[in-house]
C-alpha cells in the first residue's frame, strides 16, 4: 500500500493507483474531460491538475496520468488549481462555445465569460475517439494526424477505414458532438442556466492553500438559504 496525505487525509491506496483514483475513491471530487473509465489516461484537457508538495517546489500535476507516491502531500482544491482549470475552461470555451459538456462544467467551476479570441472548432483533441476506437471498439479506425497547429484526428489520407464499422462509439464519447439543445448564438459561450455560486471559502485568504471539495459544498447551501 501506498501512504501519502490528500487534502491534509492521510490516506492509503494500492500500489500504481493514480491521484485520480485515489482522490475519487475517497471521495474528492476531481473534474475530467479526456479521462473516462475504461480507457488508457491521456492528460490531454488538463483539467483535472491537482496541486503536489509544498511551498516553491509545490507544482501541478495532470491527476489521471501521475501515479501515488509515498509521502506525497496532495491538494484537490487549492487556490492555484482552481486558478488554473477556470484558466483551461475559458480556453476550451474559446475553442468549442457550443459543447454542452464544456459549457456545463464552466457553469459548476463559475466560469461566466472566457477572454480569448473566440473560435468555433469542432474537435478540442481530447483524444477520447481515438482510445475508444482502439481500446474498446478494437478497431482502429482513426488516430491522430499531424503535429502542432495542423494536429486533427481522421484516417489516413483522408480515406475511410475498411476497419470502421461505422458503430458510433466515436461520436458517443466525443464533448464536442454533445451540442447543447438551446445553442443558438455562439458568441454566448455559456448560457448561465445552470452556473453556481462562487464558493465563499475561496474569498477567505486562510484558506488559500485548500479550497472546499465538498459536492455540494455545505457553505455554499447555507450561503444560497
């Protein structure tokens, strides 16, 4: 077994489990976008970052893909993490405004506006078609293509694949083809139907180093009655 501290808990989990795995199976709710049960971790949204060590050394870290270690002192809320995924939803926002499962997960971190140049993408290269055809489907049908800006996923050449069997796993996975069913102007990213409360222990700078990680979180009812 593994014994390291999560959210000042120390906790023990088996060996090779992820902080992802650790923190949920604890019950520290971690947000994902790239990860889904049953597929390798790609840690390619970035959005489940937790924070780990202390002081300057303390640096974040992709929860799904980095592994338990002994000792380890592991943050799920802290100031800075919640920093940075409101920083990497406004930036998927700008990148595809009109998937549902984005826009719902900037409403429940507070996200009511991001602030780059708006574009209308239709793939934020999660990565989650590629794995589900390869892992699940045993296809293999279609996989990443290029580098840098000119990155897409499609098949070779641009030719269908004899391998797909046109099963849809690809488009049932993928946040992008999840459109939200009221979507009608793009330039709203997210429609503020289902944004929460800023959580209140967030303004309190005693609490800097660990936010609230509680779903629902108990202040933020109270603060809501």
């Amino acid at each position: 077994m593994i014994n390291l501290i999560i959210n000042g808990l120390p906790v023990s989990v088996e060996e090779g489990a992820t902080l992802l795995e650790a923190a949920r199976f604890l019950g520290f709710p971690i947000p994902t976008l790239c990860y889904m049960d049953g597929l390798s971790p790609y840690g390619a949204c970035r959005l489940c970052v937790v924070e780990i060590g202390e002081g300057p050394k303390a640096k974040l870290v992709t929860a799904c893909t980095y592994p338990a270690e002994e000792g380890l002192k592991v943050r799920t809320a802290s100031s800075r993490v919640i920093k940075a995924r409101k920083m990497i939803l406004e930036l998927l926002l700008a990148s595809c405004p009109q998937s549902k499962t984005i826009q719902d997960l900037a409403a429940a971190h507070g996200v009511r506006r991001q602030r780059f140049r708006q574009e209308y993408e239709d793939c934020i290269l999660c990565g989650l078609c590629v794995r589900m055809c390869e892992e699940q489907m045993m296809a293999k049908a279609i996989g990443f293509r290029g580098r840098g800006q000119n990155r897409s996923i499609g098949t070779p050449f641009d030719i269908q694949s004899d391998a797909c069997r046109l099963c849809g796993a690809c488009m049932y996975i993928c946040p992008a083809c999840q459109l939200r069913c009221t979507y009608t102007e793009p330039e709203k990213a997210v429609c503020g139907g289902c944004e929460n409360l800023s959580p209140p222990c967030l303004e309190k700078e005693q609490f800097d180093d660990m936010m609230c990680f509680m779903d629902p979180c108990v202040a933020c009812e109270i603060r809501k009655d």
